[in-house]
C-alpha cells in the first residue's frame, strides 16, 4: 500500500481539491484507493455528503495517536492507495501524516507567496527525509508565471527539476470548483474535458514516482528556500533583475 500525503501551511492552494482528483483518478486506474481527512475544515467528508456514493471512502482522523495504525489496518485490509488531506497551518497532525507519507505532495500556485509558503512544509517533509514532488495548481494556461513559478520551486528544492516538480501542471479550470460542488471528481463530472486528462496524468506522474522512490532513497542536500524567481534568459548575472510573475501574456483567468 502506497500513503500519498498532499500539505502546504497555504490555504487554498488545492490539497483538497487534488487529494479528491487524484484518488478518483487512481481509483478509475484499478487502484483500491482510501480518503483520509486530517482537516477539522472537513472539506473531504463534507464532498462525500454531497456525494451520496460510499466509494471511494473518507475516513476522518484528528488524532495525531491514530494515524499510523489505522494506516496499517488499511494495508491488511486490502487498500492499496491513502491519500490524506492535512489543514493548513503547520500542526502535530499534519507532521504525523507526513511522518507516514510515501510521497509528499505540495501544491503550489504559481505565486510568490504560495511559494514561499512551501519552506515550512519542504522542511517538515525534509526532517522526515520524505519524498516529495510539488504540484503547480490553478496556473493559467501559458504564460512565462508557470515558469518562474517552476524555476523558483526547482531551485529551492536543489534537486532535478523532474523528481520535484509533477507533471503536468493543473490549470484553472471551473471543471474543478463544479465537480466538487456536486460531490464529484473531475474525471466523473467531465471525462472527457481537459481537467480530468490533466489529473489522469497527474495520477500517471504520481504512480511512476511511487515505484521510482520505491527502489530508490531520496538524497536531501541543504538548499535555502524560499527564493526569488529565476529569469530563464541566458546572459542576465546573478544580480540581474530576475523576470517578473506578472507576464502580461495571460490573465489569471484565462483558463476558465
Ligand atoms: N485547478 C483548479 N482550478 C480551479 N479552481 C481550483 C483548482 N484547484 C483548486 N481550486 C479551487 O480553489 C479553492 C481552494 O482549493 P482547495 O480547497 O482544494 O484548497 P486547500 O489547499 O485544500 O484549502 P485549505 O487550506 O483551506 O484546506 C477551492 O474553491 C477549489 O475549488
Ligand atoms: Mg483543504
């Protein structure tokens, strides 16, 4: 059994959103898939009310006590994947959740401050010596943000760029508020529609990465974080004014 834990100190940055999206994905790719919610929020439990449909199940866990050893029930009992929800804030629970984690998830936005936001959480996940990839989520569409975004979050990790950064990144789309509105995942309220490819290879990122850091111990050098994004253009020194996140190419809705 695989535990994948999605946690940022940020709110709203969509470790809800992508716990539901990529265990609805992984379910529909034969996986026997478990929610847990650590949030008192209750977002997950309160999108199974809405859902009416016992599958996947959402367990709520509060107590940092119970964590490991309802996790080892589930691995008896036959689930092969955990996917658990932590609040925002930094808090005993969440750090137990990591403490069990597979592989971290931290999404991101691609701002300088949900950025920021990650240094507390990448040192949570470091102290435990985790694997850990960060998720790049509601990003426009295109636009020279995304890539500073990914730059900023690359370098801060000090590590290849595609062991920390999934892929792909996971656009702003309404597709994502509605299917949760209504107690879906993307890939069953549109299957066929942009968001539910993208979380599919998302899930399909996220697999690989399990089997990869399965055989394979991470390596945790030291890096400073947060940092200033870093302008692509060759020539600039390390003075240089860095690129802007606004680009002007793509308004922040230009995905909806
Ligand atoms: N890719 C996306 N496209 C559009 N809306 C999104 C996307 N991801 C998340 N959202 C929306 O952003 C808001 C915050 O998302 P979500 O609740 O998943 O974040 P969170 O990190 O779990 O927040 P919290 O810290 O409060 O638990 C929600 O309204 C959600 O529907
Ligand atoms: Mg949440």
């Amino acid at each position: 059994m695989h535990t994948v834990v999605l946690a940022t100190q940020k709110g709203g940055s969509g470790k809800s959103t992508l716990a539901i999206g990529l265990a609805l994905a992984a379910k529909k790719a034969g996986q026997n898939v478990r929610l847990i919610d650590t949030d008192p929020q209750g977002t997950l439990s309160n999108w199974q009310s809405r859902r009416g449909i016992a599958e996947p199940m959402v367990e709520t866990i509060y107590n940092v006590g119970r964590i490991e050893t309802r996790l080892e029930a589930l691995a008896r009992g036959g689930v092969t994947l955990v996917v658990i929800d932590t609040a925002s804030g930094v808090s005993a629970t969440t750090a137990a959740a990591i403490r069990c984690a597979d592989l971290c998830l931290i999404p991101a936005r691609p701002s300088i401050t949900d950025i920021e936001a990650c240094a507390a959480t990448l040192k949570a996940v470091r102290g435990w010596q985790k694997p850990f990839a960060f998720v790049l989520n509601q990003t426009p569409i295109r636009g020279r943000r995304i890539d500073n975004a990914a730059l900023a979050l690359g370098d801060g990790a000090a590590r290849e760029m595609s062991d920390v950064l999934a892929q792909p990144f996971i656009a702003m789309r309404n597709d994502h508020q509605d299917a949760l509105a209504c107690g879906l995942a993307v890939s069953e309220y549109a299957p066929t529609g942009k968001s539910a490819e993208e979380i599919g290879q998302l899930w399909r990122w996220v697999e690989a990465r399990l089997g990869a850091t399965a055989s394979k111990p991470a390596a945790f050098p030291d890096a400073s974080f947060p940092l200033v994004p870093v302008a692509a253009q060759s020539g600039e020194t390390a003075s240089a004014p860095r690129a802007g996140w606004g680009d002007g190419l793509a308004p922040w809705d230009a995905g909806l």
